[in-house]
C-alpha cells in the first residue's frame, strides 16, 4: 500500500531543510562545538543516556558472546600465554612497588612534588555511525572530564582525545580519526605528527628534518609538547624500516597500538601540562574556559 | 491512518538511533555495520507522505549528528536527500522483495557516498579513511539484508494492513 504522492510538495520541503542543514553545519563548525548547539548536544546526550545505558544491559552480553564464540578456537592458547604473561607481570609489579616505595621516599626528602596523573575509569556509553570513528564516554564535567583530555586504555596507549564533554558524558576523538593529529618521538628521539587516516590498521606519520630513520618494530610516544597530553605515552609501532626522502619521513608504515572498536572501558587522564612538564618548550596560556591547556579540538 | 505511520516511524527512528550508538557500534569489530537510521528513513519513505519523509529523515539525521562526532547537520542534510530521492523513486520499484533489497541498496549506497563526499567537504576527512572503500561497500550490503527483515513487520504496523503483497 503506498499513499497518494501528489500530496504535499516535497521540493520545496526539502530545499527548506537542505538550506537548514546548511545552517546547522556552518554554526556548528564556526562555534566549534560551542554556544547553542554545545546546549542542543548537552540535553541529546542526556535524553539518549538511559535509552543507551539500558540497551546495552541486553546488548553487551551478546555481543560478548558472540565474540567469545569468534574467539573460542583461540581461547585456549591465549589463556596459557596469559598465564605465563600473568607470572612475569607479578615480578614485574613487585619490583614496581619496591622502586615506586623507593621514589616516594626520595621525593619525600627532596620535597618535590607527586607525578601521580590523576585518572577516571569510564565506560565506552556508545559508538558513531559509518564513517564516524568518534565514541562517547560515561563520564563527563560531574567526574572532572574537561575538553583535551587524553584517554588511554587499561596498558596506558593512547586511544584519543576528549573533544566535547557535557554534564555526564564526553565525546572522544580517536588518534585513528581522520580530524585527529598527535606529536609523536620516534624511537631515535625525532619529533613527529601522528596522523589519524580513519583506518584501524595505519597512522600517517610526518617527521621534518629527521637525523635517525625509523626501524620496524619502533614505538612512538607522546611528546608531552603543547597538546595537553603527557610525554611517554605509546601510541603505535612502526611496520617497516623507512629511510629519510628529501629531508623529511612521511610514511604510512605506522599502526596503531590499540584499535577502540574493541575497547569497552578507558582511561581519562586528568593532565594538564604543569610549568616542569616541559622546561625546554614554551608553554601555553591555561585557558579560562575550563579546557586543558594547549588543546585544539578540530 | 497517516498519524499511525507517523506514529511508527518516530518510534523505528528511535529504536534505530538507539541500536546505532550501541548495538551496532560494538558490532563494528565483527565488520558488521549496517546504517540502520538510514535504513529507516529509507523504508519510512514508502509509507510516509512526502512531507512527513523528508522531516524524518532529517529528524534521524540530527539525532545522529547530535550523539556523535559529525558537525551538526551534515547526516541531516544526507538523510533529508536520501528521503527525498526515496520518495521520489518508491513508485519505480515493484513490491517484491527484490525491488525492496535492491532499492535499499542503492539508496544506501547513495547516503554513504554523500556522507563521505559531503564529510570530506566539511572538514571531515571521510574520503581521506582508510576503510572508506569497505564502508561504502558493506553498509549498503548490511542495509540491504536487513530491509528484508524488517520491512514486512514496519508495513504492518505502519499500515495497519495484512493484506496484499508481502511489501
């Protein structure tokens, strides 16, 4: 049964909302997220919070057995390396807390003061559609969240970057996202820009002046350097060797280390750069409308 | 009549929206991604008036923009001229199950394009994804699979009529 057609004139309707999207857009891009419709996110947010809580009590156990039974040929012999990752992580951690007891005590008697990030577990509340690499988290200005916060998963690897953050709840840009840029070190100790290309599987990278190429196998970590986010975090690994062209390195033989789509529960990391973090760089004004200092949100 | 359609596809509209941002989202690491806000204004759009399809899809499309991370008004704008190209191409199609999947299709494949296009335009960066190719591929795929599956239960509710062809 299809209704009559000549009902209505759908043209000019759609020319009234096609100029309205436009409107939208162009106010939301130059507000940057902010004023009316910072507002008109803030209270879609929070009628969709339990609607979206409530589905995922149902959901999350399926979707977790469904990937238990993906994963059920390769359970088995991840358990036993588990087992035997678990054994050198207890010695590891013993040792950790025999040094971290010991750094304490230095600090103590030198006054200096704690270097402890302040963090909030959060759960991952939702994703974004197809081509939208962005996700929302369960925790927002009532936990501390401001905008610029790094979030990392449970090993401390950089999955993104707080963009917006509303009473309950934050959205996070992803490293891989295509709007998202991070300053890297290589492992020679060479800064570069991580770039977000959408894909889980590659990072761009850009290293200008390089005086070591990159091997495979290297580690790139967080600068510390003018983007609110501490130095020494892992972000992703270098594929292959690359050599320096025509003074520079811009290469996509980089991957990152975590793939969000997987993640389910982060780490936002409450930093914001103090006046030691970077002795050497000049530093950033602290903003006054509550974001973390350095921060640019796409 | 016209108020029950409404009725039903607020209601889908929601549920969509809903199962988007959680269901489908965690489902992503299985490579499954259907659009299913998209699918709805896509089906909607055969029961709807003109007027009210074109509304819903933009009302789908803010929900969307609202929960995620696109500029406000850029899935609008996709699913405001998905609706209209479904409005205007409903009566080509034959009701039957293959003009229903390849229907919804093409009209997937239409708001992937245009999302990425449209994306990559405002500042977004979508063509530039490394796994734009794959989404513009596998959505409309999903979408289609799944528009067999929903689509009888959304006529009858949305019509009210178990009666003649399945769609």
């Amino acid at each position: 049964m299809v209704p009559d057609r000549r009902a209505g004139n759908p043209t000019m309707v759609l020319i009234a909302l096609v100029v309205a999207s436009f409107v939208l857009m162009t106010f939301d891009i130059r507000s940057q997220g902010e004023g009316l419709t910072s507002t008109f996110r803030t209270g879609a947010q929070a009628l969709a919070a339990p609607l979206q809580d409530a589905t995922r009590v149902v959901v999350d156990p399926i979707v977790d057995l469904l990937d238990g039974i993906a994963n059920l040929t390769s359970l088995r012999a991840e358990n036993g390396r588990l087992r035997s990752e678990l054994e050198t992580l207890r010695a590891e951690a013993a040792e950790a807390g025999q040094l971290r007891a010991e750094s304490e005590l230095l600090r103590t008697f030198l006054n200096l003061p704690g270097r402890e990030i302040p963090s909030i577990v959060a759960e991952i509340r939702s994703g974004g559609g197809p081509l939208d690499t962005g996700f929302t988290i369960n925790r927002g200005l009532d936990a501390g969240v401001v905008v610029g916060n790094p979030v990392v998963d449970e090993n401390d690897v950089l999955l993104g970057v707080v963009r917006e953050v509303f009473p309950t709840s934050a959205i996070v840009v992803p490293v891989i996202g295509p709007t998202s840029g991070v300053e890297v070190v290589t492992g020679a100790g060479d800064l570069g820009v991580l770039q977000g290309l959408g894909s889980t599987e590659r990072l761009g990278l850009l290293v200008l002046g390089p005086e070591f190429p990159l091997f495979a196998g290297d580690i790139l970590r967080t600068s510390g350097r003018n983007q609110g986010i501490p130095g020494g975090l892992q972000v992703a690994r270098v594929l292959s060797d690359v050599a320096p062209s025509n003074g520079q390195i811009d290469t996509t033989e980089v991957a990152p280390l975590t793939d969000p789509t997987f993640a389910r529960f982060v780490v936002v990391l409450q930093y914001s750069a103090a006046p030691d973090a970077v002795p050497d760089e000049p530093t950033d004004e602290v903003p006054t409308d509550g974001t973390a200092p350095g921060t640019s949100t796409p | 009549m016209r108020a029950r359609a409404i009725f039903w596809s607020l209601f889908f509209l929601v549920l969509a929206v809903v199962l988007q941002t959680t269901l489908f989202s965690r489902l992503a690491q299985f490579r499954i991604f259907p659009d299913v806000v998209l699918l709805v204004v896509i089906l909607s759009a055969r029961w709807l008036d003109p007027d009210p399809a074109l509304l819903l899809g933009f009302t789908g499309g803010v929900a969307v923009d609202l929960l995620g991370t696109t500029p406000l008004g850029l899935r609008a704008l996709v699913m405001t001229l998905v609706a209209y190209a479904s409005v205007k191409t409903v009566d080509r199609f034959d009701l039957n199950p293959i003009s229903l999947l390849i229907s919804a299709v093409v009209l997937s494949l239409l708001g992937v394009v245009l999302l990425a296009v449209l994306g990559t335009l405002f500042g977004q960066g979508s063509l530039a994804e490394g796994n734009v190719v794959r989404t513009i591929l596998l959505v409309p795929v999903f979408n289609g699979i799944l528009a067999l599956v929903v689509a009888t239960p959304m006529r009858r509710l949305m019509t009210a009529s178990n009666a003649g062809a399945m769609l």
